[in-house]
C-alpha cells in the first residue's frame, strides 16, 4: 500500500467530514484524532506507514484500525459513504502492517 493511497483515502474521509453536518461533535473528535495519528506517520516519511523510520512500531498508528473499524459500525446507518471510505482506510491500513 502506497502513502499515496493512504493520503487519498484520508482526503476522502475530510471530504466527507466537511459536507455532512449531522456527524456528531464526538465523532468528528475521534476521528481527527485518528486522522491526525496516519498522518502523523506517514510524514514521518517511514518504509512502512505504522512505524518509525528505525522500523519500530509507530505508537501513533498502532491499534488504528481496530478504533477506525468501531467508528464505522456507528455510521453504518447514517453516514454509508462515510463507513464505507473508513472500511477502505481500514483495509489500507491492515495491507500496510498498521
């Protein structure tokens, strides 16, 4: 999985984000921490998204997936677009090592 797709599916999930106004406040929270978290490690500019450059395990990313994965059962219903993206980044994430 390239950085470039990770950062493309990160985009998306700010696009939709940005045009849905009934994500609750906590929701929003969650997930610009969770957000910030990838890319805080991707710009780490690391072989492997999830860790440091040394190739230990990034404490930022690690355990992203399984916190990403809860947040898209709770948009399930309302927000399909939304979940389907996370479960993209989650996919993503998972083919990365994360």
């Amino acid at each position: 999985m390239t950085h470039e797709k990770l950062r493309e599916l990160l985009s998306r999930v700010h696009e939709h984000l940005s045009t849905s106004g009934s994500v609750d406040a906590e929701s929003r929270r969650m997930l610009g921490a969770l957000t910030r978290d990838i890319e805080r490690a991707l710009g780490r500019g690391a072989v492997d998204p999830g860790t440091t450059p040394g190739g230990a395990l990034d404490p930022a990313a690690a355990g992203t997936a399984p916190r990403l994965e809860s947040l898209a059962v709770r948009f399930e219903a309302g927000h399909p677009g939304l979940a389907k993206t996370l479960r993209e980044l989650i996919d993503a994430l998972v083919k990365a090592g994360i």
